[in-house]
C-alpha cells in the first residue's frame, strides 16, 4: 500500500469528508477522492460508504485505519524522542486535567513555566472525561486519582481537601450555618449528574448532617466546577469546593470550618514511552515547585 495514499486515507477518516481531509493537508477534493478511490483498488475493498452528509468507514476501512492509527501514534513518539534528544525542552507538550484544576489552578500559573522555557508550546486540554495518553490525546495528565493504566508512570502531587464556602454577601442575606443539619435551611449549589464526575463523592454536601443517609435537595445543579465558584462567588448559595480552588478566590469564604469532605489525591502521569522527554521532566519539577508554594 502506498504510503501517501495511507497519508490521505488517514485524514479523511477522521475529517469524515474528502474537503475537510482536502483543506488540513492542502489538496483538492478531486486529488483526495482520486488517492482513495487508488487505495481501494490497491486492497481491492471499498473504504467508506458514501452518502449526502459525509462519509462512514466499512468494515474493511476499520481494519485499516485502526492499523494505520497505530502506525501515525508510533510515528509521532518518534518525532517526539527524536525532539528530546536536543539540549534543552522544545516542542509542544500537551496537557489534560480536569475543568476544575485546569481553569482555576494550572492555567494561572503556565505564565511563568512558559517564560523559563520558551521553546515549548503548551497545549492545555481541559476536560472532566479522561483522554487516553496511550493514544496520544495528550503527553501527560494530571489525574484526581491514582492512574488505572498499568503501562503510566506516576507522581503524587498533591492531597486535595474539600470544605464547605459561601460569599460574604450569602452569609450577610442568608446567615451562617451553625452544623451541617443547619444546611437544611440554605441553599446547596452541588455538581450536576454526570457518569464522571471532577472528584470521587463530588456532592457529599447533599448527605452532610442527614439522618440515615437522606439526601437534602440542591438549589442549583451545574456539571461545571468552576461554574459552580462563580456562582458562589456571586452569592446564590453554599457549595464544597477542593482548597485549591478557594485560595485563587478573594470572594469566598470557608465556613463550618469542622465539616470536611473526602480527600483525594492528585498524580502527575505520563507514559513509559516518554521516560526521557525533557519536556516532560521540567513540566513535573515546574509542578511539584508550585504545589510546595501553595497554601493548601
């Protein structure tokens, strides 16, 4: 199989359409649809089904482009060790973490990491659903868990504690709670359903005081963390956030000082495969420095 028809095939796979795959690799549509209609005589299989709103691999188009996938993933290692073998850090180094810590936390304080090593480009993914680093959605991760990948390695970053916050305007309307049963009589901003969730037991405050594990009803639900902070922020109600999302806050306050939630702990994770990625390397060392200088 030609390897340039494989270069193209790849692209339309996962633009789904023979002008997306035209416009990311600078060739006309004819010359795309030319290179797969080569492809599929050359393994003698149509590839995709055609129809009005795009294209969908067959069967046979699976199989190759799993394969293919694999072959592209590999190739990009590559170039990536071959980018370490240089002195110093260069490249781009992409990261994922969840909503929360990505938003209020790590995106704060890429300013300085970015000024120390200006060769590298970060690309900061943030999202609650975990991307596969064995698939290169991303070089690294930092996870609010220990990493159910075996082929990972680990570094513990930090032990995240979880406490109960209101604004000072909620406290001056509503009045502070005295125990957790008093949070019967506020109003409870908590996560909204969601399969994954930021953190384990994200909505403990909903049980916090109850009787035989009843469940209080929320004022407001948000599947977004940091949305969540805003709206505390802004005096709709009480709400458990991690610490670390209160320090970077002045318009919060933690109250029932006593009542705590689950603590959880946070990994920096990478593959195997980039051991030796200096990246990687002065990426972690920036990170263990800046959770030592944190409050929390």
């Amino acid at each position: 199989m030609d390897w340039d028809k494989l270069r193209v095939f790849h692209a339309v796979a996962e633009a789904g359409s023979f002008t997306h795959a035209g416009d990311k690799l600078n060739l006309s549509q004819s010359a795309v649809s030319r290179q797969i209609s080569g492809l599929e005589d050359s393994v003698s299989a149509p590839l995709f089904h055609r129809h009005a709103r795009g294209l969908i691999l067959t069967e046979q188009g699976e199989l190759l482009f799993n394969a293919v996938r694999d072959v592209f993933a590999k190739l990009a290692m590559v170039e990536t060790q071959l980018a370490e073998t240089k002195e110093k850090p260069t490249g781009r180094l992409r990261v994922t973490t969840t909503v929360a810590f990505g938003s209020v936390w790590l995106a704060p304080r890429l300013g300085e990491f970015l000024a120390q090593y200006k060769d590298v480009q970060v690309e900061l993914k943030v999202d609650d659903r975990e991307l596969d680093l064995g698939m290169r959605e991303a070089d690294c991760a930092i996870r609010m868990h220990p990493p159910r990948q075996g082929d990972l390695i680990q570094r513990h970053l930090l032990s995240v504690h979880v406490h109960c916050y209101a604004s000072e305007d909620y406290i001056a309307k509503h009045g502070m709670p005295k125990s957790a049963a008093d949070l019967d009589k506020h109003k409870i901003v908590v996560y909204g359903d969601d399969p994954n969730p930021p953190f384990p037991n994200v909505n403990w405050l909903l049980e916090a005081g109850m009787p035989g594990g009843k469940r209080r009803a929320p004022t407001l639900m948000v599947n977004n963390v940091y949305a969540i902070l805003r709206a505390v922020e802004n005096g709709i109600g009480i709400a458990a956030f991690p610490d670390y999302m209160a320090e970077e806050s002045s318009k919060i306050r933690r109250i029932l000082p006593e009542l705590e939630g689950p603590t959880y702990e946070a990994y920096f994770v990478y593959p195997e495969e980039l051991r030796s990625s200096k990246r990687i390397a002065v990426f972690r060392d920036y990170l263990v420095q800046k959770v030592a200088e944190s409050q929390f």
